[in-house]
C-alpha cells in the first residue's frame, strides 16, 4: 500500500513564516500548493485553514477544517479551531459541539476553554459561563488569561466577594494591569464598596483613557456616591467612545440590530436636523441609506421587534446607525429651570394626602427651560435603545441623556419639594420617545424611592385630553419582590393588584405637567393618540431619586 505524501516540514515553516511576514496573498498561494501536492497531510491543511481564518475568510477556513477533520483526524486543535471560527459565524450549536470535542480530547489547550467560555457569555448564561471557566482553570492551574476572565465575570455577575480575593493578589503583583484594576472595581462597586471602587476605577481611566467600560462603571459608582455632577460627566466620556462615528464594535446588537420603527424614527430625526440645516448636505447621503435599510425589511416582525440590519444597507449605514450624530449642549440656563411659579408645596400636601404618594402638578418647568429639553430631545441622537415591543425607543443617563439642563432641573425639583424629593440624589434619568400609531410602556415599578415623570410634547398633538398621560396603581409592590418580577412580570404584576384591591389613578397629557408618585406603585403609559409627524411624537422624561424602600413622605 502507497504511504500518503506528506509535506516538508521546512517548507511549510516556510510558507508560515511568509505569511507572518505580511504577504499573506504569496503565502496563502503556496499554502494552496502544499495541499494539492500532498492533499492527506493534515499539518499544511490545517496551516492554510488558519491562514483563512487570519486573513478573515472565516468560510473558507471552516471549509479546510471540515476537508481535514472529515478525513479521520480527529485533532483536537482542529476542532477548537472550527468551534471559534463557528462561534463568530454565528453557528452556536456547531460551535459548542466543536469546543466540546476538542476539550475532551485536550484539556490543555485555553483558547478552547476561552471561545467556550465566551459562547455562553454572549448568551447571558453566567452560571454555564463561570462553570467553564472554574473547569478551565482547574485543568490549567495558573494561566493568567483564565484566571484573570473568571475574576472578571465573577465580578461582574458572579460572587463579587470571591472576585476580590482573586484580584487583590493579582494587582499587588501587577499595579499597572488594566484589566485587573478594572475588574477590582467593578466588583467592589457590587459589594457597596464605591470609594474603593471609585478609586481604582480613576485609576484604570488615568492608564487608559479610551476604556468606554472603565468610564461608565466610574459613572455608576460616582451617582451611587451622591457626585451626580462627575458621574455624569463620565459618562458623557463613555458614550462619546461608545457612540462615535464610524467606530466598529463587532457583536454589539444595539449597532447591528434595527427595526422598522428604530429606522423610521432615525430618518424623521435626520431630516428633521438637515432642514434646520444642523447636519451638514452631506448627511444626505447617510439618510438615503436609512432609507434603503427600511426598505430591505421583509418581515413583519421588523414591526418592532429587533432584526438583523440589513447587509445590503450595512456598509454605508453602518459607520453612522445609532451613532451620536449630533447632540445639543443642553446646557444650564443662568436663570432657574423650574418655574418660580411651581407650587411644590402643594404637590408635596396632594402627594402626602395621596397615599401611598401620588401627585400631578402643572407648570413644571419655565418657557425657556421646556423650550431647551424638548429642543435637546428633538435634536439630539441619542435615542439609542429600541429593544422593546412597542416601538418605542430611549435615552438613557449613561449614553447621553445628561446634559447640564437635566441636572439643573434635578437639583432645583429638589429644592421645590424638599420634603418628599429634597432627601433623596438623583439616581437614574432617562427620556422615551413614542411612534404614535403604537403603545405605550407596559405596567413596572421602578427601583428607587420616588418617581418624577414630566411632559414635553405640545398638547395641541394629542387627539386625546383625557389620555396620553400616566395610569398609576394605588398599591406597592411588596418589598420582598426582586427588580426582574416587579419590573418585568406584567402577569404576576396584575395578579397581586387584582387581589390587594388596587385602583388606578390616570393622569392624562398636559405639556409641563409633572407627575410625583411613589417608586414602589406600579404604573403604566396611558392610551396614545398623537399626531402622526416627528414634532408629535411623545415625549416623557422620568428621574428617579432615592434608593427603593427609602421612600419618606414629610
């Protein structure tokens, strides 16, 4: 019987040599070569399947590897090769397959253990996740890399206390490692640990100033700090690195997901801008690819479900979707954001007289205040978030719903209602736009001691008087329910309110009106009957102050 040929080990050096030289065209060719004269040697296949896979052709790599692997060589390389390019193709089933294979045949090899890893991270299944990584790191005792990620998502959704013990040694060791500073505190602003975490996260931003996660993180923990002020001005860094134009961010659904009434909403924003002459005739251009995107939606689940952006559209729309365009300064008016006229006194007695708090006054804000926020809303592109089932969409404090205007009016609300508001920091704030032929937010609470939720939209675009506005339930939620059941559980919601009695309270849409209610009451967007047109949309701007359970009613 004929021994199969077999390639010359040097020459194959060689060729890989060459490509890592950077002539991957003259490499990739005489790779191909070595395969045809000797198509059963499974090392230059397999050197040429990396080569595509390197070189970015992730099919043809795929395809090399199924040639190798079909032939009988179960090489455990091989298969965690396919396993991570299949991950990135999208092809989980075949890819945890491939990583399974692979690990039971050689569990010393880490970037399996890390593509697998990384598998049921994008799936959001931390327990599968951490169990891998646990697994991983007692098969190769001490690798780094391994070591440093289970640190990482213990810190992040795993036991934050666990993670310390981790990374303390590791940061005595190495002060400079980013990751591990990083990753130190993020879990210590989990375990309310928020000076420490404060301070490693300044750190982490001084060695780094382009780390969008280690600036939104420094957000979070300076509000929980009470230093809204630089809290949000580190956000304002995260979302400029997030949200530029024209950055790649491979994998993130928010840039590579769309739907019909993400595009539509996009397009009325980017028109409405150009003929204000805000954007520059250029964006002409970028509005024809908004266009085309919206067009190339076939399925009706595009609705208002998210979808994959359409590729046809993807290369010309791509460097600007859900990008920050443009953003108004929002900035801080020298005279006072609220209105003087404001009575808060009196919202506080109707809150007070309300129980368990529910409150509704006219006149919030001052013309030139309202004038600004709705201009920032109208204008700024920031309207990023459009996961939810009723088209709406919003903008949220960490991605640049945080001009100077919004903690203006957040400080000065305090100061007008200091018995119910005036205890409590602003936590969270955020603004939602709506499609006016859809529905509204589905009935929550939030997770905070008290709601104010305010109107920016003309009244003369609601069709509606009596509707449009807010519907809040006269119950709380019991203090032993989680965020996901009392935020997320609409049935379990109307269950508990059918069987305590609740009743609810709707306040319709007034231009300016504020409502004051209790975090802890469930509630819910009233009926919508707007206007069709982009300057008719709903508008809503909600802040949250205070921490649940620490509600005080003077």
């Amino acid at each position: 019987m004929q021994t199969p040929q077999a390639t010359d080990p040097a020459q194959l050096q060689a060729v890989v040599q060459r490509f890592q030289g950077g002539d991957r065209a003259g490499a990739l060719s005489a790779c191909r070569s070595l395969v045809e004269a000797a198509p059963q040697d499974g090392n230059s296949r397999y050197a040429l399947a990396l080569m595509l896979l390197q070189s970015g052709d992730l099919t043809g790599g795929v395809r090399e590897l199924d040639t190798l692997l079909e032939g009988g060589d179960e090489r455990a390389d091989a298969l965690a090769s396919r396993g991570a390019a299949r991950l990135r193709l999208g092809q989980l089933d075949g890819a945890a397959s491939d990583l399974d294979a692979a690990l039971r045949h050689n569990p010393q090899l880490p970037d399996a253990w890390l593509a697998l890893a990384s598998l049921y991270r994008n799936q959001a299944d931390w327990d599968r996740c951490i169990t891998v990584l646990r697994d991983a790191a007692q098969a190769l005792p001490g690798h780094p890399g391994l070591a440093s990620n289970l640190a990482g998502l213990l810190a992040q959704h795993g036991d934050a206390a666990e993670a310390v013990t981790l990374l303390e040694p590791a940061l005595a060791t190495d002060p400079q490692n980013k990751a591990v500073r990083y990753n130190l505190g993020t879990a210590l602003h989990r375990l309310e640990r928020f000076e420490e975490a404060r301070d490693h996260l300044r750190k982490v931003v001084e060695l780094d100033p382009d780390q969008a996660p280690a600036w939104h993180n420094l957000g979070n923990t300076l509000v929980d700090l009470g230093e809204v002020t630089d809290g949000f001005a580190a956000y304002d860094r995260s979302h400029a690195l997030r949200r530029k134009i024209g950055v790649q961010r491979h994998g993130e659904r928010g840039l590579t997901m769309t739907s019909r009434t993400k595009l539509e909403h996009d397009i009325e924003q980017l028109r409405y801008l150009r003929r204000r002459d805000i954007l520059p005739p250029q964006y002409d251009e970028t509005i024809t690819a908004h266009e085309a995107a919206l067009d190339a939606l076939g399925t009706p689940e595009a609705d208002t479900h998210m979808v994959p952006l359409p590729l046809a559209a993807s290369p010309t729309l791509a460097p600007f979707y859900n990008r920050l365009v443009h953003r108004d300064p929002g900035a801080a008016l020298d005279g006072p954001a609220v209105s003087p006229d404001f009575d808060g006194a009196a919202a506080e007695a109707m809150y007070r007289d309300h129980a368990p708090g529910i409150a509704w006054a006219d006149g919030l804000l001052t013309p030139e205040a309202l004038d600004a926020l709705r201009r920032f809303c109208l204008e700024s592109t920031i309207w990023y978030e459009f996961r939810y089932d009723n088209g709406y969409l919003g903008a949220f404090q960490e991605e640049g719903f945080s001009c100077p205007l919004i903690l203006q009016i957040a400080e000065e609300l305090r100061r007008a209602m200091p018995g119910v508001v005036g205890p409590h920091a602003l936590r969270k704030t955020w603004g939602f736009k709506y499609d006016s032929r859809l529905s509204g937010i589905r009935m929550h609470a939030d997770a905070a001691a008290i709601n104010v939720n305010f109107w920016l939209t003309p009244d003369d675009a609601n069709l509606d008087p009596d509707g449009g506005g807010l519907v809040v339930w006269d119950k709380e939620a019991p203090l032993d329910w989680d965020f996901a059941r009392y935020n997320r559980d609409t049935p379990a919601v109307r269950a508990f309110l059918d069987e305590v009695g609740a009743r609810p309270v709707t306040v319709p849409h007034r231009q300016n009106r504020a409502m004051l209610f209790n975090s802890d009451l469930f509630h819910e967007t009233g009926a919508l009957t707007f206007k069709p047109g982009y300057e008719n949309r709903r508008i809503n701007v909600t802040m949250l102050f205070g921490r649940r359970g620490d509600e005080q009613q003077a």
